[in-house]
C-alpha cells in the first residue's frame, strides 16, 4: 500500500467527528470533468486532492468540517489520506447515511479521466481493507445505492457491483506472488520475517500473497498462505530471456531532451513492454521511432514503480529499466 498522509500533505489533524464503526465503505467520484493529465503527473493528483478539500472548506451551505472522504485513490494507486481513520464520512448525502458507510473516492469524473486505472483500483482496495481493519464492516456499495446520484460513474460502480476485486494486472513485471501449498497459523512470537524464513521466501512476497495491509501486525492464530516449494527439473534449463541492457540515459536524450525522431527497434521493443503493463499512451503504435507518446507512456511507468516529479521524468533510470525486461529487438 502506498499511502500518502495528512502529515505529508501538509494538513491538520482532520476535525471531522470521530466514528468507530460502520456497515462498511462507499465508493465515490468527483462527479466533475477531471484532467486526463493525473495520468502522468502525480504532482496533480496531490494538487487535485488539495483542491478537494479547499472547496469543501469553502462550502458554507454544507458546513464541512474537512473534506468530505475518509481517503481518495489516485491513477498511479497511491492512497491519499483524508478524514482518515475511524472519522464519520461528510460524503455520502445525509447524516443518516453518512454514519452507514466510510467513503473512498476515486479521482476520476463525468468527463476527461473517467476509467479508473488497475492501479487506482487497487489503491481503493488498499483503503476498504485497511478501513476494514479499524472497524468499518463488510459492505461495498456505490455512493448511487441509498441516494440519488450518479456518483460513482459508471466505470466505478460496474466495479463495485463485481464486489471490488482487487485487480491482477496491477502488480509490476516479475513481481508475482507465488503459488499457495497451504497455510501456516501464526503462534506466540512469530514475526513474518521468521515465518518467510521458515518457508524458503521472503517477507515481501509472504505479505503479498496473503494481501497483508501492515506486515508488521500479526494476530496468533491467524492463518498465512504459505508458497509452495519447487525444485527444478533433472537435466533441464528454461532458455534464457535476453533483455535488452540499460543503454544509459544519453541514448534517450538529445542534449537534456528527449531524443524525438531517433529511430531505434529498442523503441518499439519498449514500447510494446510499456502497453504490457498497463502504461501505454499510444494512440497509434508503438514505433520504431521516439515520439511524445513514448515519452508519456515511460514517465506513467515510472510513476508505478513509485517515483514522483523530476524523478518520475523522461529519461528512463536504469531500475526501472530492469524492471520493465524489454525483450532484445
């Protein structure tokens, strides 16, 4: 879970009441024209955030007391941190239903970004499971059921209807979790470093087969998915996958801009890896050749991977490269 605090953000301890309970989280949208530019720029999505809020203080006939949702998800699967835990929701239409449910809103609209990426669905997911954690129950249901709204889109709520299943396409090349063989139940004075251990993997991988939103909190008897064990087989090697090598930043670049016009088959091996997860910005393509839409589709790329402002910025840095594996053209 990448999580994005109000202490981060630069806001005060939410004034929201608090609430220790609910029938579980609602799921909203902006219901208003989002920029398509949260996309690549995760700077925006802060600013969007903000903004948010900004205009709930604002509103005198509502009387907000902060913005209105417990956390928003943004494209790149930050969740962003709002009202926060265990505090009532100011979201979903009345008193009597605000006190029903938590409210998670996804950051896109009625207009420019409306198709949540796999990324914001997992965030979203990140918040019902930690929400979960401190009380809220098991209901997921759209800001439409209980008021009428459009909210959350169409997009969201055909989402929400499926139950909320968090996306398989959001994890990172290479990084998929293991298979399952059976479970171990936590005793007295496990840790998931110990149990890893125990197993043959590493806590990063135990937490995220058993979807584990803080690694760090165990409760004995709780039941682990545990990896299975493999073996190679006798006297067979898979053939190696050739990767194209890091070419160094200066292959990207002409004097400190993007390289545009430079033809290369690396380019089009990098674009089709780049469409592979998720990040593709091509209306036509990818191509031989370095264009704007490359440029775009590398820097959404990066911003998965974690990076943000100049660091998520053309041209590519080698980890990321790695991470991408372009097959050798």
């Amino acid at each position: 879970m990448k999580l994005v605090t109000r202490a981060q953000l630069g806001w005060p301890t939410s004034a929201a009441p608090s609430q220790t309970t609910t029938k579980g989280v609602k799921v909203h949208y902006e219901g208003t024209p989002v920029s398509t530019k949260l996309l690549t720029d995760h700077d925006a999505c802060i600013t969007e955030w903000k903004n948010i809020r900004k205009s709930h203080l604002a509103n005198k006939t509502e009387g907000y007391s902060d913005v209105a949702y417990n956390y928003a998800a943004c494209p790149h699967g930050y969740l962003l941190e709002g009202r926060g835990l265990r505090k009532r929701t100011g979201a979903n239409g009345s008193q009597t239903l605000n006190q029903a449910h938590y409210a998670i809103v996804g950051l896109v609209g009625s207009s420019g970004l409306t198709e949540p990426t796999d990324a914001m669905l997992s965030a979203i997911r990140d918040g019902i499971e930690l929400l979960r954690a401190n009380g809220a129950g098991s209901e997921i249901k759209g800001h439409r059921d209980g008021y009428a709204t459009a909210c959350p889109g169409g997009p969201l709520y055909a989402w929400v209807q499926k139950g909320a299943p968090r996306p398989d396409s959001d994890d990172e090349p290479g990084t998929q979790p293991p298979a399952s063989s059976g479970t171990y139940t936590v005793k007295r004075g496990d840790t998931l470093t110990s149990i890893a251990a125990a197993h043959n993997t590493s806590s990063p991988e135990l937490a995220k087969l058993n979807r584990l939103v803080d690694p760090n909190k165990l409760a004995i008897g709780q039941k682990l998915k545990v990896p299975a064990k493999t073996q190679p087989a006798p006297a067979t090697k898979p053939p190696a996958v050739k990767y194209e090598p890091y070419p160094g930043a200066s292959f990207f670049l002409n004097g400190s801009q993007p390289a545009f016009g430079k033809k290369s088959p690396v380019f089009t091996a990098m674009g089709k890896r780049l469409v592979a997860v998720g990040c593709g910005r091509y209306a036509v393509g990818p191509g031989p050749q370095l264009g704007k839409a490359d440029v775009t589709s590398y820097e959404a790329w990066q911003r998965k991977c974690g990076y943000t402002g100049t660091a998520a910025k053309w041209p590519p840095g080698k980890t990321t490269w790695d991470k991408l594996q372009v097959p050798k053209s």
